[in-house]
C-alpha cells in the first residue's frame, strides 16, 4: 500500500495528527471496516503497522479467512492468534457484561502475544472504535480503557459515516462494508454459547448471505457477500437465538422465502420468525442506556 497509490492529503486532518503521534502501532484487525481503514490510514500517514487478528469459535471463519487474505494482498505484516472467550465468566452466562468480559480476556491475549515479539516492540495498541461507538452501548470499551487500548478514529472524533468518507477519498477498497459482530451477539443475554452452536450459526449465516445466488458464480457471490458486509438479497441480517431462532433483515422477498425456509432447516433453525426491516444492530441492547461503558 504506497503512499503514491492513494490520496494522503485526504485523510481527515484529526486524525493525522492523532497517528503522528504513534508511529509504530499494533492494530486489532477483525478485517471490518474500522479496523482496515485505521491501518490505511496510519499506513497513509508513516506509520509502521503491525495488524493482530484473533480468530476463535466466536468469529465466523470466513471472516477471518477474509481479514487475513486482505492483509496479505496489501503486503500488510499480520499476527494471528487464536482465542476462546467461552469459559470467561461473563461469557459464559452470556451476561450483559459478555462484551467487558470478552474485551479484557482479548486485550490481555494481545498484550501477552506481543511481549514476546521483537516485532512489536515499542508498538502502542490500537483499535477501531469509532465516535458513534462511544454513544451506543459497548460495556466492551470500558476493558480498552482499562488495558490502555488506544482509539485513534474515536479519538478524531470520526463518526462511522465519516469513516466511509474518508475511506472512500483515500482510495480504500470497500468503503460501504457493514459491520457484522461476533456471533455471540447472536444470543441472547442469559444463553450460555457453545461452540457447536456458534459454529451452526455462522454455517447458516454464510448460506443466507449467498442467497438467490445459483450455479458457478454462487462461491463468488457469497464471498463478496460477506466480504462487503451487504448480506446479498437479505441486505443487512442477523439470525438470531432468542432461544427460539429469529431471522432479523432489511429486505425478506416472498420468491426466496423456499429457498430461505431449507437454508434454515438444514442448519436446524426451523421453525424460525422472519422480521424485516427494524434497527439491525443492537437487538438485545434496546433497553441499556446509549454511552454505557
């Protein structure tokens, strides 16, 4: 990724100044957008980037498939490392907390991974939180705080919309990615997550993001479904275990509705609710005060 490729002088002038400041970062990569965009833009602006990708039963494996083939493709240095987060306490119970629980279970892996690294000496880690994450609620950023995980887009003060602007003007691939959270959010609080059926989830996900795709181009479609974030005819979409399964998206066409019903019998999530339209993001957190750390 060279500096003459993209567009330098686009990236927002907070944050510049707030990457001039750190220039050797260690980046939590989950391959979403923020993540990629921050290591972009830090790669725009000198610094030397090492991107750190946690892959684990929580994590969709093509998802971590994709973060990892996208690093190597822009000759960016990637750490992987693996992490179970379902015997930490507040994961287990699946609590409101699960996301404190798991974030400090993380930033301590990461710390740990690292220390030994000749490569990641002297690095600060960093991360994707963006200025709206810090209104919504992520019991999660409170662990960042406490394990001196830095936010350089929050910091700037970039709003997620200001993100994809930016990534668009700096020549970034894939500016209108969505973003899809770890599947434990899948569940709901009080559920305790097993591997088996997070894997289950993530299986029946990346069917009903190829959706209405059919022959040879359906491996196609559903990568680029799934590396776009745009969840093919379904747009945006979350199957969900409240216990009972509920299929929560954009868009549900009467014409897929067959071929939808099989997706979810086969995975074993049918009978199922189907819900179209609604706030995607934050299901089970519509009652928990927004800003809550």
């Amino acid at each position: 990724m060279g500096k003459n490729s993209f567009h330098v002088d686009q990236v927002p002038a907070a944050l510049a100044a707030v990457l001039r400041d750190l220039p050797r970062v260690a980046v939590a990569f989950s391959g979403g957008l923020d993540s990629r965009f921050l290591c972009h833009a830090a790669l725009l602006c000198g610094c030397n980037v090492l991107a750190v990708h946690v892959y684990g039963p929580h994590i969709p494996p093509q998802e971590s498939a994709g973060a990892a083939a996208w690093a190597r493709e822009r000759g960016l240095k990637l750490h992987t490392a693996r992490f179970d987060p379902l015997a930490l306490a507040e994961v287990e119970t699946n609590s409101p907390q699960r996301c404190y629980g798991c974030k400090t279970g993380l930033v301590a892996l990461l710390r740990g991974e690292l220390a030994p690294m000749a490569e990641a000496h002297n690095r600060v880690l960093c991360d994707g939180t963006n200025a709206d994450d810090l209104q919504a609620y992520r019991p999660g950023l409170r662990a960042l705080e406490e394990g001196r995980v830095r936010s350089p887009l929050a910091e700037a003060g970039l709003t997620k919309a200001q993100v994809r602007e930016a990534a668009r003007a700096t020549g970034l691939d894939r500016p209108w990615q969505r973003a899809r959270p770890c599947l434990l959010t899948r569940l709901a609080y009080g559920m305790r997550p097993e591997a088996d059926t997070l894997a289950h989830l993530a299986a029946a996900e990346a069917d009903l993001a190829a959706l209405g795709a059919t022959g040879p181009a359906q491996g196609e479609a559903l990568g680029a479904a799934l590396e776009e974030g745009r969840g093919g005819a379904l747009g945006d979409f979350r199957l969900r275990l409240t216990p009972e399964p509920v299929l929560q998206a954009e868009k549900l066409s009467e014409d897929l509705l067959p071929e939808l019903q099989c997706i979810l019998i086969r995975h074993g999530f049918w009978p199922c609710k189907l819900e179209a339209g609604g706030n995607i993001s934050g299901f089970y957190d519509a009652g928990n005060s927004s800003g809550s750390r």
